[in-house]
C-alpha cells in the first residue's frame, strides 16, 4: 500500500486492484483539493466556535451522548478514540483514554480539528462524508503520511426525515490497538442516534401539526407549507405549481428536504443571509406552544395577483356566457356544489388532477366536465382504465408499440394513448391498480413529456394534462411501498374528493328524474311514474355503488316494467330487504309505505333476508332487526293459503 501511495503522488500507473476503489477515489479527491500530504495534522477551530456549533447541533448532540457513552464502555480497554463531529468534519465531542488522547493531539484528533477531506485528505470521518457511506481507512490508506499510523471507521448519520448529513460517528485508534469489529459498532451506532432522532422528530410533528391545523384551515386557498424548527418541510396543501407561476418559487417538493431560511436554529442575520428572493416576510407565520416555537407556517396567497386582470367569462358565437359544464353533474346538496365550486377552480390550471372516491361516485364525469372547463376543450379526452388490463396490454395501451415489438403487433406500429391525447386530456382511471414495475415509465412520461413505443428508441414529445382516479388511499400505499411516492406526489398536485351518494341523499331524487327522461329517450318511450313505495325504498338504500349502481338499478326496473308505472315488485329483493331493515329497527311505516303493498314488501324483505343467511334463521332475525319468535310469527303467516273468497 505504502508503494502504491508513492506512484499515485508521482502521478504513475498504479498495480491493478491494489488500492480499494473507495481509497483511489478519496486519493484522487485530495490531490484536486491540493492537500498537502506532509501536512502534520488537521487544522482546529476555536474554542467559542466548537461551543457555537455544539449549541446549532444540540439535538445531534444530546441524541448522541447515551449511544457514543455505550460505546465507550464497549470499547474501554481497547486504546481507541470515540468521537462525533458535525457534517463539515468538524469534531465536536471526543472520549477515550489518556494516552490515545495524547496521541491524537498530535495531529488535532481532538475537540475542534476539522477532518474533512479537503482539509487533511483520506481519513474515515472525511470520506464518509464525502460518499454518505460509512467507511474504515487502515493505516497506509490514509493521504497525509502524519495520519498513517492511525485506523479509522467512521459512519454517516442522516436525517431519518430528509436523508442529509447530520455528522459522523468515528472510532479511532493506532494500527496496533485496532480490531476488525470497529466498523460493524459505529454503523450500529449511527443507526441508534438516528432511531433516537426519528422518535424525537415524530413527537415534535405531531405538536407541530396539531398546533397548524388551523392555519391550513384559514389559508385553505392558498399554498401552504409548514416546516418544522430546523426549516423541513412537514407536510403541504394547495398548488405548488401555481405558487411557482405566480411569484417564482422555489421549494423543494419532497417532505424533510430543509430550507435553511426557516431554521430556527439559526441567528435571525443567517437565516436573513440565506433567504431566497421570492420568499416575503408576510407570508410567514410563527406555529407556537407554550414550550415556545415550534415551526413556521409558509401560506403562499393564489388569489389573483395585482399585474394580472380577472378574466371575463368566455362568451359563445352570439355573444352569450359559455354554458357551466359543471351545472350538467346533477346535485343540489352541499357535499356535490362544494365539489363542483372547487373543480370549476383547478379546471382552468394545467395541472394534474387526482380525483378520489368510492367506485361508481362520478369520477369520470368530473374528468370529462373538468376537460371541457380546460383551456383546451377542443383537444382529444382519452380514458384508460388502468385496473382492466395486464400489465404487458397496458403498456401497449399508454406508450404504443412499434412493427415487431411483439408477435402480433399490428404493422407500421400503434400510437398509445399518450400520443393520442396529445393536446387534450387523458384520463387515468384506477391508477391504483397500476402495477409497481410500470410505474416508473409513467413517471418520465410524466416529468420530461417524452414517450418512447415499446421496442423502439425514438422520443416523441407529448403535451397531456393528466387526470386520475382512485378509490384506493394512495398516500397510505405509497407509505407502505404499495404506489411510488414520487409518482404519488406527481399526480396529486391538486386533489377532489367526489362525496358518496350516500352522503348527498337529497340528490336522489334529481338524479332518478334525470335517469328517467335519459331512459325513456333511449327506449323512444314516455317517462315513467314511480310508485311512492318504490321511491321510498329507494331513498332508504345506502348506495354503495353509488351513482352507477343507481343507475343500473332503475334501468332494469325501467326496461321490465309494463305501461307507464314502475312498482315495488320489480325492486331487487336485496334493496328491498334493507329497505325493511331499516323500517322493522326504527319502527317508522310512512303514508306513502302505507298506501302502498306493504304485505308484499315485508314478504320479500323476509324471503330476501332467510336466502341471504342460507336458512339460519337467528342470523336472518338479526339481519332484519326482529327477534326469531317474531320472524318465527311472520314465517307461518306467509305460509296460510289467503282466505276464500265469500
């Protein structure tokens, strides 16, 4: 090693493999440094700015002190040096016994030598720095020939929210006194002070969230970001792309990425120093507890700015106001005008949407109507339901394929959907159900506007706005590793939660009148009346298809029934049963039930019920929310022939 040294300061070839890669490397980083490598030793700060950087390091530092008094007690009879410096290689606390102490003075291995590569070369707290990788550094392996004599192991410890440096745990020791282990135990330590770390910042979060919600609440239009004492980004709400247009700003997308003009931890003059020039005084707001600050709340304002006009609403060939797509989605009730008030907003923005709800809610119907409200209406709008198609269709289906990608390809090649909403909109439905493996090709597509067809090379530019849907949590996926949280992040720039219809029943009753006139232009017949039992039936039923089982539901009864009249017996005995349920639990029977066959309806409630618990008839008694002698009563009932006729 010694000689392989030599030839690399003399600038000749040096044997192959006899220096490690992580050595050659660290080497060929001091010389473009120009350290010196006769240098006796690393140069040390001063006593008040080791105290300084302890105090702007203090939860680094308090986190540490138990893990590094473990290890010491580990290492206490084996010679060597514990320490823990601050990511510039700044060593800002040292144990060990006195006579290595002594030795390690000699070269400033003490509290306030700076052992950065830049400074001293290859050594195990500097390269470790410089790779983020914990490293050992044997004796020759060392740049300056005064630190030879020394082996080092050193890990990195990273912020477990951001994954930047924190600092460095390192073990040293003369070659004689150290042992092999010494890598293994400062990785374990590291890994420690960074589990201390994460469980601090954890209960730090959650009184800081707590403490903000109602700032999130009061800016709800606006961007909002909230960054914790140290400047990391907590969570967000509103456009970032919007704040960005609008008044240039730059923030870094991912949560624990650290904007150092929010950190608390520095002096008012630094944070003023490092402040970026779109950041305004105003929009900040201190997020504080009785323990003092906690974070900063950072609400960017998305209300038309001053240089800009308010538009006026777009007028047709004869001069009318453009007719509100969104007043086709039928509903008065709070839930769906607060919807459509807010998708009316991000229609305008070219910016991905992520529409969220149960199945059968709308969702398809919102992409539509948010593509017509669009600055492009005119461009192609192209739906591809992610969770209907294998993987390999699938890929096809968005990104094409070129003559020959695979047997069957159709000649000349196929554009995928991507190409062919071009211009427009394409709707990505269930994306969800997207598998894992793709995900990373919809990421560049959606990044860069670049589509490459399967089995070719050639990139083809596209310009698509993005919308898609999900009845899934996708950031509780992406938590667990279910869904790409980059990819997550990329979609759901502004996000519409659609209400269930069971949450909106006063709309039913449009919606059924809408279904009504819709059906009876399909079959080219008159609407139809529907018999008050029936209705009200159908306003006790919970939906959990939603809009969509709705629908099938009054088609079926709308295509069987005879004449003009829709009854109860052409309900499906499942919505009558839980119909039934509801009345049987409350007691409640209204005029319309009563005028109506409430005899047939109990009838088939009874019988859907005992099917349903395939003849157990406790469980059927339960499910109807009678007792079983009651049920038992009914049963025998409905099994008397009607009385003869006089």
């Amino acid at each position: 090693m010694a000689s392989s040294w030599e030839r690399f300061l003399l600038n000749r070839p040096l044997p192959g493999s006899s220096v490690r890669s992580v050595v050659l490397d660290s080497w060929r980083r001091s010389r473009s440094e120009a350290v010196d490598p006769a240098c006796g030793g690393a140069p040390a700060a001063s006593g008040d700015q080791v105290r300084l950087l302890r105090e702007s390091a203090c939860d680094l530092y308090e986190a540490a002190r138990p893990v590094l008094e473990n290890l010491r007690g580990i290492l206490r009879e084996s010679g060597t040096l514990i320490m823990l410096s601050d990511p510039s290689g700044i060593i800002l606390d040292l144990n060990g016994e006195s006579r290595a102490r002594n030795a390690g003075e000699q070269i400033n291995l003490a509290p306030g030598g700076c052992w950065s590569e830049e400074r001293i070369g290859t050594n195990a707290i500097g390269t470790a720095i410089a790779t983020h990788e914990p490293v050992q550094i044997y004796a020759s392996e060392h740049y300056c020939i005064d630190v030879k004599q020394w082996t080092c192991a050193a890990a990195p410890i990273l912020d477990p929210l951001g994954r930047t440096l924190l600092g460095v745990v390192d073990v040293s020791g003369v070659k004689e006194t150290f042992h092999g282990h010494t890598l293994g135990l400062v990785i374990s330590a590291a890994k420690q002070i960074e589990g201390v770390l994460a469980r601090r910042d954890a209960e730090a979060h959650g009184r800081l969230l707590q403490h903000a919600m109602d700032g999130f609440s009061r800016h709800g239009n606006d961007c909002v970001v909230l960054f914790d004492h140290r400047g990391r980004i907590v969570k967000t709400s509103g456009s970032m792309q919007q704040a960005r247009e609008m008044y240039g700003v730059r923030l870094p997308f991912e949560a624990g990425s650290q904007v150092p003009a929010l950190n608390l931890g520095l002096s008012s003059d630094d944070r003023r120093r490092c402040a970026p020039g779109w950041l305004r005084p105003e929009w900040l707001y201190p997020v504080s507890s009785r323990d003092g600050e906690l974070g900063t709340l950072l609400a960017i304002p998305l209300g038309v700015p001053r240089h800009q006009t308010v538009s006026m609403p777009a007028l047709n060939g004869q001069g009318q106001p453009e007719p509100d797509v969104f007043a086709e989605i039928i509903g008065t009730s709070t839930a769906i005008v607060t919807a459509k008030a807010r998708a009316r907003r991000i229609a305008p923005l070219d910016l991905p949407v992520l529409l969220l709800g149960e199945t059968g809610a709308g969702k398809e119907v919102f992409a539509r109507a948010i593509h017509k409200a669009s600055s492009k209406p005119e461009g192609p709008f192209i739906a591809v339901n992610c969770g209907a198609l294998t993987r390999e269709l699938l890929a096809s289906e968005l990104f094409g394929y070129s003559e020959g990608a695979f047997t069957g390809a159709r000649r000349g090649g196929l554009p995928g959907k991507f190409e062919q909403a071009d211009g427009g909109t394409l709707f990505l439905d269930e994306i969800g159900e997207m598998p894992l493996d793709m995900q990373p090709h919809l990421l560049r597509v959606l990044q860069d506007g670049v589509v490459v067809r399967l089995g070719d090379t050639r990139e083809r530019k596209v310009a698509v706005r993005i919308i898609a849907a999900t009845n899934r949590d996708l950031q509780t996926d992406a938590g667990v590793g279910r869904f790409r949280e980059d990819l997550f992040h990329r979609l759901c720039v502004v996000s519409l939660n659609l209400p269930p219809l069971r949450e909106r029943p006063d709309d039913i009753d449009g919606i059924i009148a809408h279904l009504n006139q819709r059906f009876a232009e399909k079959y080219g017949c008159p609407q139809k009346n529907l018999a008050p039992e029936l209705l009200c039936h159908l306003l006790r039923y919970r939906w959990p298809g939603n809009i969509r089982e709705l629908q099938n539901v009054f088609e079926a009864m709308f295509a069987l029934s005879d004449g003009q009249h829709i009854d109860g017996s052409l309900l499906p005995p499942h919505i009558a049963a839980a119909s039934m349920n509801v009345v049987l639990a409350g007691g409640e029977v209204t005029p319309a039930m009563a005028a109506g066959r409430l005899a047939e309806m109990e009838r088939a409630a009874i019988c859907a019920a005992v099917s349903d618990a395939r003849g157990n008839l406790s469980m059927a008694a339960r499910n109807l929310g009678i007792s079983r002698s009651t049920l038992y009563v009914k049963l025998a009932a409905m099994r008397k022939p009607p009385p003869a006729a006089a």
